[in-house]
C-alpha cells in the first residue's frame, strides 16, 4: 500500500471507530423506534420518524468533516408474513396500514459514517399473548443468528454457517427463507462480493461461491426464518426502497437524469426510499428507465405464505486480530415471555452458543488475576 493510499478495514483504528460510531447510532435509533412499534400505530409513520432519527444523530457527529453521513438503509417495518423492505411513501396503499395486538412486526434500519455502514434488525411482538408457534420462530431465528455470528471467524467459510442455521432453527420446527444472503460489507458497499446463503435450493448449491472468512473483513449478517415452506413470493405492496448501483449508462430522460443526479447527491450507493427524494412522483417515473438499464436495484417487498410468521435479527460484525466486534445488534428477546418447550439437540452448538462473541482480553484478565491474588 502507497503512501497515498489510504486503509479502508477495520485494522485502521480510524474506520474502525466510524463503524462503532455507526452501530451506536444504530442500536440507538432501533430501541427509539421499538418503543413507537405499538398497536395502532401506522407503519409509515414509524418509518419516517426512524430515518428523522438517523439523520440527526449522525448530523451530530464528525462535525467539520467533509464525509458521507446518514442513512444506511432506511427504517423498514414488516409484520408477520412481510420478509422485508416495506418502508411505504404517503401515497402508497401501505401507508394506511395500522399495527395490531399480536403482529410479529420486523424492524430494519442502519446508520453510515464516511460510507461505513452498521445495520441492525429485531422482531417484536405488538402486545397480546404470544403462541408457541410464534415463540419456537422467535427462539429458533434468535439463536440460529447467534450460531452464525460465533461461526463466522477467519479461516471458516460461508458454508459453516448455512449448515449450522439449518441445524439450530430444524431442532425448533422452523425453516429458514431460502435463497436469503449475508454480504461482506466495505466501504460504501453493503453488498460485497463475498456472500452467505441460507437453505439453499439445489440450483443455488451448485452455483453458490464458496468463500473463506479473513482477519479484517466487515459482514451484515441477515438471519430470517419462517414458520412456513421458507419460500418468497411476491406480492401487490409498492416498491419504495431502491439501491443505485455502479454501473454507468447514459439516460435518455431529463427526470431520469434528474432523479439519479438527486438519489448520488442524497443516499450515494446506499438504499434509499422513494418519501427521501423531493419529488416522489416525478422520481418513481425518473426511475424507470434507471432500473431497466441497471443503473438502480429494486428492493421489492416479498412475502411468506399467507398465515406463516417471518422472524430477522441482522447484526454488523468485524472480524478484528482480537475476535469478533458487533458494531450493530439486537438485543436478545425476553425469554421469560416467549417460552419455547423445544431444545438445541446438538451438543457442539450447545457449546459454542455458551462461549461470548468476543474472547476475553487475554492479558486483562491475566493482570485481574495477579491483582485477585494479591
């Protein structure tokens, strides 16, 4: 590396700070916006309060400096049968959709300092009791994610973790999604080329890259089970949330031009929802022609089978030289109320769940032992 260059992983205490600061802001915003996730609430109204709160907490830091701040992903809200990204604009059918006593409601969203990027998602359950259905999905998805997090460690591959997310979340009865990834994440990319898959079908197998984890890289690690078949359909909700990708290609339509211009100035590469940009009719019409060129990624919103409940918890992680930080996380779900009768039956994963994320400091512990004996 030239003197010039300049280091963009986490071994550069500089950009290791950016992504804390990220995931700090982020974990902040998800148990503000948790605590708005209440019945009759409206879900747009949540989104809109989610992304106000990201704007101002990364407004407040790394003043002075001429970098990128803001949203990762926007604040998305998807109860029960809803996978993901329904993050609704006011003239959307979705806006009018009101939370209800016992939804099983997901929460995604993510903060971004100088393009380090910390995203974070939770479910909760809105109020009502809470059926053993429900809390074997709760409980399966929980620890199917905390699985993966320990397994994915310099030197494993990304195949470790498909296998032991398919171990955890059969011994509660439910299925993850198929075909759903995890990326390696750098700077201003979210989705980076090294990739995690879970349950794949027997296509994606054989196509599948095989990756092997290494000191100093960055993942979103994105765990979602299913109580159903584990398998994404479409459905008639509005897509708002879109990623501009870095392709070029020279649009014909002023709008078109319009609005990409606005989409680089406003979210850069990250995803970003329609309500953000100052026109969103003129933008949807203006994105046409951008997605049909590849130029911006729609990140349409899919379903479960009617009836079936989707659970995601999304963490951030680095892998440092000294074990694994999580810059961005949920916090674990009160087991005092959802009450699972089903067990991890494999006593090797028993074993890794009781070990922490991140190994003791060494010489910390060392020197507390010496003091303790003193």
């Amino acid at each position: 590396m030239s003197a010039a260059e300049v280091d963009t992983t986490i071994a550069n205490s500089d950009v290791l700070s950016k992504y804390k600061a990220a995931g700090e802001i982020s974990n902040r915003v998800l148990e503000q916006v948790k605590a708005l996730t209440v019945e009759g609430a409206k879900i747009i109204d949540i989104c809109v309060k989610g992304d106000e709160l990201i704007l101002a907490e990364t407004e407040n830091i790394y003043k002075g400096k001429k970098i990128s701040k803001g949203i990762a992903f926007p604040t998305s809200i998807s109860p029960n049968n809803v996978v993901a990204h329904l993050s609704p604009s006011p003239s959307d059918p979705e806006a009018e959709i009101t939370l209800k006593a016992g939804d099983v409601v997901k929460i995604t969203l993510g903060a971004q300092i100088d393009g380090y990027a910390a995203s974070v998602a939770d479910t909760i359950v809105i109020g009502g009791e809470i059926s053993s259905r429900v809390a074997d999905v709760i409980t399966g998805a929980w620890y199917a994610a905390e699985a993966a997090l320990r397994t994915i460690k310099p030197g494993n591959k990304n195949w470790d973790v498909t296998k032991i997310v398919d171990a955890v979340v059969k011994d509660y009865g439910v299925v993850a999604l198929e075909g759903m990834l995890s990326h390696q994440q750098l700077q201003n990319v979210v989705d980076g080329k090294k990739e995690i898959i879970l349950n794949p079908n027997e296509n994606q197998k054989r196509d599948f890259e095989t990756h092997t984890f290494e000191e100093g890289e960055v993942y979103g690690v994105d765990i979602l089970v299913s109580t159903g078949e584990g398998k994404v359909r479409p459905g008639e909700a509005t897509t708002s949330v879109f990623k501009k990708n870095n392709t070029t290609y020279q649009l014909k339509l002023q709008t078109s031009r319009a609005t990409i211009s606005e989409v680089q100035k406003k979210a850069g590469t990250f995803p970003f929802t329609i309500r953000s940009l100052s026109d969103p009719r003129k933008a949807r019409m203006g994105l046409k022609e951008a997605i049909t060129h590849s130029l911006v990624t729609p990140y349409d919103v899919v379903y479960e089978k009617s009836g079936e409940v989707v659970v995601q918890f999304f963490a951030t992680i680095g892998l440092t030289k000294n074990g694994t930080v999580k810059f961005a996380g949920p916090v674990a779900p009160n087991f005092d109320v959802i009450k699972s009768d089903k067990k991890i039956t494999n006593e090797e994963i028993v074993q890794l769940l009781s070990k922490p994320l991140k190994p003791a400091n060494r010489k910390r512990n060392k020197k507390a032992a010496v003091e303790a004996s003193a």
